[in-house]
C-alpha cells in the first residue's frame, strides 16, 4: 500500500517523514491520516527505531470520513548518521472497527493477521535535512566530519560559521554575476552611472572576500 489516494481505506500525507535534523534537538514531523471510508478505522504505528522516535497517538481510532494528526518526533541525537543517510522505516496499520469502538476496547490481536480482519499496510521512510543547504557538498562532509571530535558547544558555534560563511559565497557569487553585467554595458551609450554603480560593485566583493579571509582564519581548531 502506499501513501496516496486511490481507493484505500487511508491515505496518509505526506508520504515520508522528512526531518530538519540538528545535533542534540529534536524534530518533529506531522502526519495527516484520512480515512477514505464510511466506516470506523484503527490505526497503528510502527517503527524500526522505536527508541528514537516518539509517536502521538501511535494508536487511535478514526470516525467514518474523518481525519487525524500523527506527530512523529525524532529524539535529540548525539553524532551525525553516516552521509545523512537513515534507514529507519515506519508502518502505519489500519483495519476498519465496528462503530463506537474506542482505542482503549482494540483486542490485543487487532493489527496482526492471525485476527482474520482485512489489514492495510502503509509503509513511509525517513529522510533527514540540514538546516542550510538541502544538499550537502563534498565540503560540508568535510566540515562534518571535523565537527565530530567537537563538544556540543563547539559543534553548533562551527555549524553557524559554516551557514555564514556559505551564504557570503552565495552572495559574493551573485555579486559578481551582476558585475559581469555591467562590464559587458561599459562600452554601451547612454549609461552615465557605470563608473559609479562599477565602483560601488568592487567595493561590496572586496569586502565580501575579506569577510571571507576572516571566517577562514577564525575558524575553531580542531585539536
């Protein structure tokens, strides 16, 4: 079963569990559960991680065409996964209950097959994302990796220079994008303000990479 429409009897949105992932800080992320029947519907999460997640309500009962909120939250964590990658899965089991019927009155065996009831299985990965750039380079593995022998101080002051310093790149680039511009117009007519707007451009990319240098330099030590 997957997580879209078509005539299943949930549908779950999003279809991933997408989670901003910091160092020691917890994530969270919200699941909307729709049940696409004119019957009651139980409901069950399950994770293969289920110390690292905390899941409310992990189990509940859905009114005929009604919906509910999952919020799955990732526990603080102390090291980054490896390439940011995580394998940890989620399967989130329904089965349609007579009318009435309150979460606390399921039989124990109502999400397994041995109970005889049709059982519908919605499996969601997970996939972790950094606070700055969606995708890291092969310079923020770098940067990671220096990060690990940090202390969480340590950690958190290297990951702002690190977003800072990315987005004085992103800026400088721009900078100097604009700048190629206005040296292609120099020999044009009728652009009095070249001069100025040209030397306001240099101004702003020599401060920019000297705002460069200095992130460089100041960059905490490793040792």
């Amino acid at each position: 079963m997957s997580a879209g429409g078509g005539n299943q009897m949930i549908s779950v949105v999003p279809d991933e569990l997408k989670f901003q992932f910091e160092l020691e800080k917890q994530s969270f992320c919200d699941l909307k559960v729709v049940n696409n029947t004119e019957h009651h519907v139980a409901f069950k999460v399950k994770t293969t991680s289920p110390k690292k997640y905390f899941v409310r309500p992990n189990t509940g009962v859905i009114q005929a065409w009604d919906s509910c909120v999952i919020r799955v939250t990732l526990q603080a964590q102390r090291e980054y996964p490896p390439d940011m990658q995580c394998k940890d899965k989620f399967l989130l089991q329904s089965t349609t209950v007579p009318p009435n019927t309150d979460v606390d009155d399921l039989p124990q065996d109502t999400f397994t097959k041995e109970s005889g009831r049709a059982l519908e299985e919605c499996k969601l990965r997970v996939v972790y994302m950094t606070p700055g750039l969606a995708q890291g380079t092969s310079e923020d593995e770098a940067l990671r990796s220096s990060m690990s022998g940090l202390d969480t101080n340590s950690n958190q002051a290297f990951q702002r220079l690190k977003d800072e310093r990315d987005a004085a790149v992103r800026q400088t680039q721009q900078l100097q994008q604009e700048l190629d511009i206005l040296k292609r117009r120099r020999f044009r007519k009728g652009d009095p303000g070249f001069s100025f707007t040209f030397a306001i451009f240099v101004g702003l990319i020599g401060l920019m990479v000297g705002f460069l240098l200095n992130l460089s330099l100041s960059s905490p030590s490793t040792e």
